[in-house]
C-alpha cells in the first residue's frame, strides 16, 4: 500500500501532521495543515494528461497518458525546517485511506532531477516552488478501467515554506478530489519582481528569478551587446555568496519542435553564463546552463503577449552537494 510505516511515524511526530491522521482514518478528503494557502488553481473539463511512472532513463520519463477532468492546485505551507518526507507522508496516509495505491514514486537525484521535473506539468513560478535538488513525487490509482481515476504528487520546499502540487484526473462524472487549507487567495504581491533590484531578495525568498531585461536576437542563443541590471545584481549575489550554486534555465514559446526549443533554450542560458563569467567575473563553479524549451510556460502560448513572457532564462538557486 502507500503507507511507508516507519517513514510515517517519523512525519506524524512533525506539527505540520496534526490532526491529519484522524482525519485520514475518517476516509476524509485530502486535507493540509491549517498554515496551508492555495497559490493556484487550474480546472479543465475534459483533457488529456501524461502520468509519470517511472525515472528519467535513456532520455525519456515512461508516461500513462490519461484522460478525464483535470483539478490541479499548487499549496504554499508555512513550514521552516520541515523536510519533503514530512510534508509528503501525511500526504500519502490520506490517499491510502481514499484509496489511492501508488503507481510511482520517487525523490529528487533519483527521479532524475532536472530532466524529469521538466518532462511533467507544473504549474509556474512562484506558485509552485520546486528545488530541483529537495523534492518528491508520487502518482497513484484509484479503482480500474473507466472508472479509474489518478493523482500526481508533488512536493518542495525552501527555508520557510513547503510546496505541494496536487493534479486529479477522474470520469467527468465523478467528484473531484476536495482538498481543504485555508484555500486563502494568492498574495497581491509576488514573491518576484520585474526589477532587477529583487534579484537577491527573490533567490531567498522563493529560490528562482526570471531574468527579464534580457534581450536576444530573434530565433538566436546570441545575447545583446551592453550590460544588463540584472546579471550585475545576480554577480553581486553569488560573489556575497560564495557558497551558492545557480542553474540557469532557458524556456522559449511553442512555436517549433520540442528538440529545436530545448536546445535554443539551452544555448541561451549557456550565453548568459558565459556573459557572467567573462563580463563580471562569477566564478563558473557557482554557474550551470540548462535549458527546458517549452516545457514551463508562465503565460498563454496562444497570444504573442504570451509568447514573449515565456522566453526568458531563469537563475534557480541549486544545492552545493
């Protein structure tokens, strides 16, 4: 079953549990901790969803594609110093006792890190958080055949807060999953800015900012001559920071193929790396480039205003070890 008997009895000795296993034996629908507040919703009548099941191996995240009504929320939880494990396991208690068995589950290096967090659909920053080195996921199953119904698992954290994405995939005619915090509005202010002068105080506070005074020629990993306020302020933080590592991740809009865009993306983040080291002097050891394509837009692909949020390069805060 989903329950993990020794690993539960350590997160339901964690405050964040409390009150979470009495409910979980009442069959009660999946509830958070009281501190918990939803960032976002997405709600689709009818689609289509790719359920992981596996690792990333052999360049691919094995998928069950599944169809149905899609609930999704992304969860931000007042949580310093819990780890993923507490967060997830009370979790898991509850999706046994709605009856949920698990169909995969797995944490962060062996997931497979940054190649299977972006072969899945999160919903965007800063609503859902995801450290790419500190996360779990989980997918399970509920019932057989056109009545099976499925939920995808995820789970982050930074210094202060716990993330938690949670996808339900039903018959159109069933219930949707409920799932109960104090389902509080999204703050009026972002955790991120659209000026560079936030660059340190968005790392800190939600781990990942869009570098958006960026500027590269159409169809082109080539950065734009001069010098941008937000890659000075990003050398000044890990230069004050010399025991901080950044991954810089490029994305791109949807127009051409997934491996076009990935890799365009990836060159672009490896042009702002370069600029970086040769222009400020960051020391590559604090620097890696990747690149995920179209793969986390946080805009619409459908307009061109769209288009233009979703090129970008971020600078995530990544572990050390």
């Amino acid at each position: 079953m989903i329950r993990a008997a020794a690993l539960l009895a350590l997160a339901l000795a964690h405050p964040l549990a409390a009150g979470a296993q009495s409910l979980a034996a009442q069959g009660a629908p999946l509830t958070l901790p009281a501190a918990a507040e939803r960032s976002a919703e997405r709600i689709e009548a009818l689609g289509s969803h790719a359920l992981p099941l596996g690792p990333y191996m052999d360049g691919a995240v094995r998928m069950l594609p599944v169809e149905g009504a899609i609930s999704q929320s992304a969860w931000r939880l007042h949580a310093p110093g819990a780890t993923t494990l507490q967060l997830l396991a009370p979790l898991r208690e509850q999706l046994d006792a709605t009856g949920f068995t698990p169909l995969y589950e797995c944490e962060d290096d062996i997931c497979g890190g940054f190649d299977f967090r972006y072969a899945a659909a999160l919903l965007p920053e800063p609503d859902m958080h995801l450290d790419l080195g500190d996360y779990r996921f989980l997918s399970a199953q509920k019932g057989e055949g056109a009545a099976a119904e499925y939920l995808e698992l995820w789970v982050s954290r930074s210094s202060e807060h716990g993330f938690v994405q949670i996808t339900h995939i039903r018959p159109a005619d069933a219930a949707p999953l409920a799932v109960t915090g104090s389902a509080k509005a999204p703050a009026a202010s972002s955790p991120f800015s659209d000026t560079a002068s936030d660059i340190a105080s968005a790392l800190q506070s939600s781990g990942v900012v869009a570098l958006d005074d960026l500027d590269f020629a159409t169809n082109s990993s080539n950065l734009g001559d001069g010098t941008y306020a937000s890659l000075a302020d990003l050398a000044a933080y890990l230069a004050a920071n010399s025991d901080q590592r950044i991954t810089l991740v490029g994305h791109t809009d949807a127009v051409g193929s997934i491996d076009a865009n990935i890799t365009l993306s990836r060159s672009r983040a490896a042009s702002v790396l370069d600029r970086l080291v040769s222009l400020h002097g960051t020391d590559p050891a604090q620097l890696a480039a990747e690149g995920a394509g179209y793969l986390a837009p946080r805009a619409s692909n459908l307009t061109d205003e769209g288009r233009a949020r979703n090129r970008r390069v971020e600078a995530m805060l990544t572990p050390t070890q």
